[in-house]
C-alpha cells in the first residue's frame, strides 16, 4: 500500500520543533508508512508558492504545528490554513493541530479537530519532550492507520470511459486508493499514483533524509544509555551494540507499550528516555495497587512490564513487592512477560535472586541498563 502523504504547517520560528517531531516520525517513514513533505523539501529553481499548493492539495494527512507563531502567520492563516481547513471539510483529508506552546484556541477555525498531544498539553510544556513527541507520534500512528483502512475498504475507481476509436488508448492509472479518489469532488481531478509518488530525485533526498534522521535517533538512543549506565556506575555497552539494540526495537512490527512500576520513576529517566527515542510507550505506575488497577482500566493493553524488586509498600504473602506483583498477575487469565530491572551486583546474591524469579514467572531480570535493553527486544520478539 501507497504511504500516506503528510504535509506539515508551520511557522519557521517553530522549524527546531518540527525537525524533533521529524526525527520521530522517521520510524514511520522508515516502514513505508507516511511521506512526509514540508516547505524546505523545495529545491532550488521550484516555485515555492505553487510547491506548497501541490503539496498541500495533495496530502492524506495534515499537521498544523499550533503557536502564537502559527497563529500571528498571515501565509498560513490565509493560505494553508483556508486550504486545510477546508479540505478537513469535506473530508477528502485528516487534519490534526499539534499544540507546540501554551496558546488561546478558543476562536481558532480549527479548535473543533481531535489535537494533539493527549488533553492538548503543549508539547513545550512536558518535563521530558521525547514523551510528549511519543504521544504525538502514536496519534498520528493511528491517524494513519485509519486513512489506510478507508483505502482498503473503498470500492475501486470506475473504469475510463472507452477511448473513441481514433484515438490512441493511453492507460489510466489506479486510484490512489482514497474514498475522495473514488469519488471525485468537482472540479478537482482524480488523484492517481503517478500524482502521488515524488519524482526520483526527490525520494531520493527524502531517503538519504531519513537515513540522517534515523542516524540521530539512534545515536540519542545511545547516549541516553551510556548516561543510564554511568550514573549507575556500571560498565555501558559499545556502539555497535547499542546501534543494534536500536535497529531491532524500530524495527518492530507495530508500536509497543510498557508498564513500568516503580516508587522512584526519577532513578530510569535514561532508560525512559531511550525508550521514548525509539516510540515506545511507557505508562509509569509506583505501587503494585496502581499497576493491577491501570492494567484492569487499560483498553488498549501492555507488551511487557517492568518492576524494581522492593517497594515501600507492604507485601501481602511475598517476600518483596516485586514478588506480590508476580503472584498477583499469576491469577490473571492472560499477562505481559514480566522482566525485573534491579540494583543486586553481588554475583551470588543475583544468582538467588534470578532463580527466585524465574521460577515465580517473571521473563527475566537486569541490573545494567543494555542487558535490561536486550531482555526488553527478547520480550517484544516473544509476542
């Protein structure tokens, strides 16, 4: 299936903004998923006002990064925003604000859309920002989803009429897949793939771009375990590895969630932050009451959780909370695979520990930041 084509609306002052957003959304454009374009993608020689408009006619998916930058931009309020907006009207194209900064949108035209980030919390305003573009991330991700679906469930163009038979037969292409492709409005023509695809020379910059992209996400991913690694005053692990790591996680079939219970969330913001590097959701609990209650109330479900060994909580029949948590999941009907991210280093005392907890059903156990990585891609790889 053809990616969906997303067109981002921005002011320049908010362009480092739109390249973070960028770099987390080069895992979706790694998979084929979405095409993105935005007004630097102009090569020298191109009109960039008539670019736009073509970009914009075009997309499947329209992003309005929200800022008093944004909204005090006489370009985008008349022109992309108009187009925007109206386009959402008919509904031949998605459009969803993303709110960058803390701004009044109680008058904007587009305050009736679903935004984003989750309860339109700016994204500057969250303590750690990889979350915020992870909650974005997988709102687009699901915005993408449904685009693709209406494609598969649209009936297919009707066919050209016949050509008179003077004239040569030219073949039509098929549609782009869209239920606006299959009927089209008027006066607009039918979007057919070659409207769709990029020329080759510019797919080839925008490959060579995600590569750029994909190449700093990893390299983040690494540095925020090589600082896990040192602020526990472990040994690290080498690129290569880590590099590796990175690749198998992005490279998953669909987007993962984690719960993560412990009472100090403060002792793992490196490895939160790797996580969030490489879209992986993380839901932070601190109690095994918490965990059980969020994992009865969640509709959408966990691919694994992780837990500390102790807690300061009162363990009912175990010997630690982390073993009262495994006991209580073990009555469940089903439960994720459950991995232990400790702070045990003597040899002995983790051997007992390790055994304790495998024979309580617990997936594995970590007490390094890259081995906890490398049990994480292990339980992800078990689904």
């Amino acid at each position: 299936m053809e990616p969906v084509d997303l067109f981002y609306s921005y002011a320049h002052e908010d362009e480092k903004l739109r390249d973070e957003l960028d770099g987390h959304l080069a895992l979706l454009r790694r998979k084929g998923v979405i095409r993105p374009w935005h007004d630097r993608g102009i090569v020298p020689g191109q009109e960039w006002d008539k670019a736009i408009d073509e970009q914009l006619a075009m997309a499947d998916l329209i992003l309005l990064l929200v800022s008093m930058d944004f909204l005090n931009s006489d370009y985008i309020w008349g022109k992309e925003l108009a187009t925007a907006i109206e386009r959402a009207r008919r509904g031949d194209a998605s459009v969803i604000p993303v709110l960058l900064r803390a701004v009044d949108l109680e008058d904007a035209p587009f305050a009736h859309l679903q935004g984003l980030p989750t309860d339109l919390r700016p994204v500057t305003s969250w303590p750690n920002r990889d979350e915020a573009w992870t909650d974005v991330a997988k709102g687009i991700r699901r915005a993408v989803e449904a685009i693709r679906q209406r494609w598969a469930s649209a009936p297919p163009p009707a066919p050209p009429p016949a050509a008179p038979p003077e004239a040569p037969s030219v073949p039509r292409a098929s549609g782009f897949g869209t239920a606006v492709a299959s009927v089209p409005l008027p006066e607009e023509p039918v979007r057919t793939l070659e409207m769709a695809r990029p020329a080759p020379r510019m797919a080839a910059t925008r490959d060579a771009r995600t590569d750029a992209l994909l190449e700093r996400t990893i390299a983040a991913f690494a540095n925020e375990l090589a600082l896990a690694a040192r602020i526990k005053g472990v040994q690290g692990i080498g690129s290569g590895e880590a590099e590796g790591l990175a690749e198998a996680l992005i490279d998953m079939p669909a987007q993962k969630r984690v719960l993560w219970v412990d009472d100090r969330p403060e002792n793992n913001r490196h490895e939160l932050a790797a996580l969030a590097k490489l879209q992986v959701e993380v839901v932070n609990v601190r109690s095994t009451g918490e965990a059980i209650a969020c994992l009865d109330a969640d509709e959408e479900g966990f691919d694994l959780i992780l837990s500390d060994w102790d807690r300061a909580e009162p363990a009912a029949t175990a010997s630690s909370a982390g073993l009262e948590l495994l006991r209580m999941l073990a009555a469940r009907p089903r439960r994720p695979p459950v991995i232990f991210y400790h702070a045990e280093f003597d040899p002995s005392r983790r051997a007992a520990r390790r055994e304790c907890l495998l024979r309580a059903g617990a997936f594995g156990e970590a007490v390094r930041p890259g081995e906890l990585l490398a049990l994480i891609r292990s339980a992800f790889a078990s689904d």
